[in-house]
C-alpha cells in the first residue's frame, strides 16, 4: 500500500510538488497572520458592571441600583444569567452571555441600557463602570512618563496619551498609576462667613446641588429611546465663585464673596518612581484575540506622535514590553523549523 502511494508520487511528482507549493504558500500567509501570545487566548463571555455611590448602604443600594440595572439588562439579546450584588457604598451586576456572544455588540448594547437605567439612579451615584472579563487581564507593555516637567503638565499629557490609547483597536483599558487626581479647592474666610450669616452646610449644600448631571427623564423618538440630562457639572473656579448661596437683604451672598477656589491635587493613593524620578505609569491591557506584535507597535507609534506635543522636560520609557518574550520564542521556533526542513 505505502509502496503503490510512493510510485504514484514519483509518476506525479509535478502534481505533488505543486500541491506542496500551493500548501506552503498557504500554510506562511497562515502564520504570518497568526497572533502572536505567549499565553492562550481564552474569551470569556462576562461583563461587569459597578455603580460607585458613597455611603449607601446594602439594603438602598439593592433598591436604586441594582432593581433599576436589572430592569433594563434582562431584555440584553443573549444573555444567559444575570447576578447582582448590593454591598456598602457600591451595587454589582456580573452578565454572563452564550460562549459565541460578539464583545463589541454586548458591550454596545450593555452600555445603552446602563445609560437609561441611571436616568432613575440618585443624583450623587457615580458613573458605572463597564469592564469586560478577560482571562488575559495582565498588560502586555507599561508606559513610563518621568522629568522635570511641572506635575500638572505630566498629568494632562498622561490623560491624553491614556485616551489615545484606548481608542487602538487592540487595547481593551488602561490604567494610569501615579496621578492625583486635580480637583478645586474652597477656601473659606471664617470671619467673612459669619457676618454673612452663612454655616458650613449651608455652603455644603449649594456646591454639592450644583455639581451633578440631573436627569430630565427619557426622550423617545420614533424609533429609539434615550435618556436625557440637564448638565450642571462644575468645570472651572469662576463657576463656583459664583453660586448663589443665599439673600441677605438687597444682596446676593455667593460663594466669592466669603472664600476662595484654587486648583490643587487630591493626596495619592499609590507613589510610583522610575530611576528613582516621580512617574505616571501607563499600564496597557489588550482586547480578547488582539495580536500583542502589532499591538506594541500600535501603542509604541502612538506614544511617539504625542510625544511630539510634550515638552522636552518629559521622558517616557518602556517596561514589561512581552512582545520581546514573544519575539524570542517565535525566533527560536523559526530556527527549530528551517532547520528540520532541512534536515528532512
């Protein structure tokens, strides 16, 4: 039998050198667009949502995070099981979607029912946070961004690089280290407050009322529905220098007129050094089935045209870059490969 396939391959050996032509051409095209991973990419069909909400506790979480969420969410295309956790100062649902679920199109549509549910959401719960579950949940490169730079600078450039970046096609989040938080800063004059008749919570009050997104209920057209808020978010110190605060008399106290707002940072929560220098690091995790090559490539091309913007005093340097790791191996492969050809 082995002996009638062999003569039959050397009668026709241009056919069977044609078809091994034609394979081999197939079989590089194949590897050439194979991701490159040093670990198996396994999807995972969840997807988490948080509701931050300060103070609240289990049993009000459960009422007007969870119930609202859950309304919305089980009418999700594909959804196979829905889990929701109130805890103190947060509520959870965890969505567990059919093995051959699309990510992009749950994910789109997840975020379309979140945004209508928080139009019943109390005006002080924080934005939800969306997070797709990935077995690969490590990043694949972190980004280093050091020097003399004033930290304001370091920072504003640090988000818009972060921003950038999440819009690759091959990045799934970000995570920004080393960055406190900006935030402004009330100042109040004791002595000016009190002949102004004003208490500390009042002038609590007026800032908390005036910085909060309201909502303004549902808009529905004819086909789609969409919820609907009026903005009323502090963005600069003149906003809140001048929030009424109450009448006294004839005159109009606001808040400029027994303090003042400066720009400041929040104290961290985490110090991260590079060479010993102050540093906002940048790690970077991948999307479920992205090729890691072409991703560093993609991110370290991005980095390079904002860093074109940046002023000479910022440095940026890269760690735990794993498509190095990847390079390696996938040489040695190559080597092993061309070698037992030609051995064979």
């Amino acid at each position: 039998m082995i002996s009638a396939l062999i003569h039959a391959a050397i009668r026709r050996r241009k056919v069977v050198l044609g078809v091994a032509a034609v394979l081999s051409v197939f079989g590089l095209f194949t590897y050439l667009n194979l991701p490159r991973e040093s670990n198996p990419d396994i999807p995972v069909p969840f997807v988490s949502i948080q509701v931050p909400y300060p103070g609240v506790s289990p049993e009000d979480a459960e009422r007007l995070l969870v119930r609202p969420l859950e309304t919305e969410l089980q009418s999700l295309e594909g959804l196979k099981e829905m889990n929701g956790v109130a805890v103190q100062n947060a509520a959870m649902i965890y969505l567990e979607f059919d093995v051959s679920f699309d990510v992009d199109k749950v994910l789109q549509d997840v975020r379309a029912k979140v945004d209508m549910a928080r139009g019943r959401f109390p005006p002080d719960a924080e934005e939800p946070i969306i997070s797709e579950n990935n077995v690969n949940d490590n990043p694949f490169i972190g980004i280093m961004m050091y020097g003399a730079a004033p930290e304001r600078t370091m920072y504003q450039a640090a988000r818009e690089l972060q921003d950038r970046l999440e819009t690759l096609p091959g990045v799934l989040r970000t995570d920004l280290g080393g960055g406190r938080e900006e935030v402004l800063e009330v100042t109040i004059d004791p002595a000016r407050m009190q002949a102004a008749n004003v208490s500390a919570s009042e002038l609590a009050q007026v800032i908390g009322r005036n910085n909060q997104l309201i909502p303004a209920g549902n808009l529905r057209t004819k086909d789609t529905e969409f919820a609907v808020k009026i903005p009323g978010v502090v963005e600069k110190p003149d906003d809140i220098l001048a929030l009424p605060i109450k009448r006294n008399g004839d005159r109009l106290i606001t808040v400029g007129d027994i303090g003042q707002v400066r720009r400041t940072f929040k104290d961290p929560g985490r110090i991260t050094r590079f060479n010993g220098q102050p540093t906002f690091s940048i790690d970077v995790v991948k999307r479920s089935g992205a090729n890691i090559l072409e991703s560093v490539k993609q991110v370290r091309a991005a980095v390079a045209e904002e860093q074109k913007r940046w002023p000479e005093t910022i440095q940026v340097a890269y760690t735990f870059d794993e498509s190095e790791f990847i390079e390696r191996s996938l040489s040695i492969l190559e080597s092993g490969l061309i070698i037992a050809t030609i051995l064979v």
